[in-house]
C-alpha cells in the first residue's frame, strides 16, 4: 500500500511538472513599458515672426533679397544689351517692332543698306543726283535725270522701310525736313517717268504743251508708300505742312516743277539747319521776279498766285495772323502780308504796311522748269 502510495505520488508530481513547464512556455513575453519623451519647448527658429511667410507657402514663391539684386542686375543688363544705336530712339508706342543689330557684329561686317534712311539725312545718291541735274536758278535737266531715273526707285522704296521707332525719335525740324524731302523726291519720279510731257491736242488749246497739268493726277493719283503707309502728294501737303506741323513756309521749299514755282534746292533739307534753310528759301523766292514786286511808280505790289487766299494765302493766317496792321485787307491777306515784311528789307517792309497800294496776283506759268529742251 505504500508503494502504491508512493508511486501515485511519483506520478503525480511528474504530471505537475510537466503541466509547470507547459504553462511556462504558453505564457506571453510581457511588452516593455513605452517611455514617453517630454514635450520639448519649441526652438526659438521655428517661431513665426511677423515679417516671415508662414510655413504654408512654398519654398520656391519665398525670394532671397541676395537672388532678388541678382535678378535687377541681369535685367539692367539685358536692357543695356537693347540700347539704339545713336540715330535710333525707341518709343513707348510703336506700329512696328524695332529693328536691332546684333551685339556681337564686328566692326568690318558690311554696313546694313537701311542704316542710312533711318538717320534724318537723306541718302547721299539723292544729294548727288540734285547737284549733278539741278541748276542754281532752281532749273531742272530732266533729260538728264530721266536716264538716271532708276536710281530714284531704290531711295523710294527705303521709304517704305523706315523705322517708325526711328522716326518717333527725330525733332519736329527733322520730321518736316524729311517730308519737304520725300514730296520734292517724289514730284522729280513723277517728272521723270512722264518725260517729255505728253498732252493731247484739244488740252494744248488751254495750255501749252510742256505744262505739268497735261500729267494727269500728278497730286492725287501717284502714290508712294513710307513707313508702310501710302501716300500721295496732296497727302503729305495736307497731313504734314497744313496740320501735323502747320508750317506755310513748307509750300515754298517743296517743288512745283514750273516756271513760276520756288527754285528747286540743291541739297536735301536738313532738320538741324531747316529754320535757316526755309528762311534762305522765302528770301530767295522773293527776290525773284516770280515771288513779289513792287512797282512804287504806279503803285503796284504784285504777288506770287501760291499767296492768293484760295490757294496757299489761307495757310498762313494760323501763324502770321493779325489784326493790328493792313486792316483794309482780309484776314488772310493780312496775314500773308504780315509775314513778308520778316524777309523784306525795312524799306520795302515800311511801304507795304503804310502806303495805299494796289495788290493784284501774277498769272501762274506752270510750264515745266526744264533747261535740257528749251520749253
């Protein structure tokens, strides 16, 4: 019995052991206690000052003041790079982009052909060809020019190429003078393709046979074209001389190509000397017997017909206006009176404004001032 009892006991502590050391093993790892960090004040860098974008707003949209004068200094230096040349101005508003040469052009690169008409100068070849062909009364050789006549078509069509920039840029001197240009380069193409003058037999009743008005349209039909835009002669006379410069000295620079018309000058106008130019030019044409005259004897002033008040008279009351001298005339005769006594000697001047006289206009000779045919 007591070993039975003994071995029950044996066998049951075996048991139990084996049981301890299954419940050993099932039994979980216990999980290390998480150690919490304090919180952490914040660092006086992450702070959000007033004056500082918010963390909200892109890093890229946020400008270094270094960047930035980096920035202003390659701009400045991008607009050096597009300065004009000194016979160029650039304008705020412009009808055609401005052409710039290439920085990097070598001095001995050839010259571009469209330098020249952007200066306020007219090409040297029109100089040369008013030297070569027009005389010093004013006189024109038109056979002469006409073989030559091809060399008008390329200094018309640099015209049409200039750049408005360039133009924006000029003194109002320069402007009219290139107009006074254009108009008297024009009128010696028309000329010239038209020579001799062709005139119908019923037309040489009224006129004679070398007079311009057998060249029909001359002032509103040939057109040139400048700057883009189209133009005729009446045109510029309109536009230009009566109301973008409204100067009536202009009508007696530019040529009529006749007789009775103001001498032809030798050399272009020129914007820096136009104010003495157009004064030598009124002083010339007074001077001759197709401007004024003035007959003490009996009396007598007699007058151009570019002065008469229906044709180029009205043109000078803006300017010459007055209603303190010649009271018994109209207002346009005052005012083309008014303005000759400028270019009249004192004499001359004194006698107009004080004596009673009688004014009457010269018949106008629109025969062509040609020497080369003896019309």
């Amino acid at each position: 019995m007591t070993k039975r009892r003994l071995s029950i006991c044996i066998g049951l502590s075996g048991l139990a052991l084996l049981a301890g050391c299954a419940g050993t093993a099932s039994v979980p790892t216990p999980r290390q206690p998480q150690v919490i960090q304090p919180v952490q004040p914040p660092q006086p860098s992450a702070v959000t000052e007033p004056n500082k974008p918010s963390a909200a707003i892109p890093q890229s949209e946020i400008r270094n003041p270094q960047s930035t004068r980096q920035a202003s200094l390659d701009d400045a230096t991008r607009l050096q790079s597009h300065v004009p040349e000194p016979n160029e101005t650039t304008v705020a508003t412009v009808s055609k982009p401005e052409s710039i040469e290439p920085s990097d052009r070598r001095p001995d690169a050839a010259p571009n052909p469209q330098s020249e008409i952007r200066n306020p100068k007219f090409p040297s070849s029109y100089t040369s060809l008013l030297e070569s062909y027009v005389h010093e009364d004013g006189a024109v050789d038109y056979a002469g020019l006409r073989r030559r006549r091809l060399e008008l078509k390329p200094i018309l069509m640099e015209l049409s190429d200039l750049d408005p920039n360039a133009y924006a840029g000029w003194s109002n001197d320069e402007k009219l003078a290139f107009w006074i240009n254009v108009y008297n380069l024009k009128m010696l193409e028309i000329i010239t393709r038209n020579y001799p003058i062709q005139s119908s037999r019923w037309l040489r009743l009224t006129w004679p046979p070398s007079d311009i008005r057998h060249i029909a349209g001359i002032w509103t039909d040939y057109k040139l074209i400048v700057m883009g835009e189209e133009f005729t002669l009446a045109g510029v006379e309109q536009r230009f001389f009566h109301r973008t410069f409204n100067e009536p000295r202009a009508y007696l620079a530019v040529t009529y190509a006749c007789r009775s018309g103001p001498p032809l000058r030798r050399k272009p106008y020129d914007g820096k000397h136009l104010t003495q130019q157009l004064d030598e030019q009124v002083k010339a044409f007074l001077a001759s017997p197709q401007g004024l005259r003035i007959d003490r004897r009996t009396m007598t002033v007699s007058l151009s017909a570019i002065f008469k008040p229906a044709w180029r008279g009205k043109e000078f009351a803006a300017r010459y206006g007055t209603d303190k001298k010649f009271k018994d005339r109209d207002p346009e005769t005052r005012a083309v009176l008014n303005f000759l006594t400028n270019y009249l000697s004192r004499d001359d001047a004194y006698f107009l404004e004080t004596e009673n006289y009688t004014l009457e206009y010269m018949n106008f000779d629109w025969r062509l001032n040609d020497t080369s045919r003896g019309y």
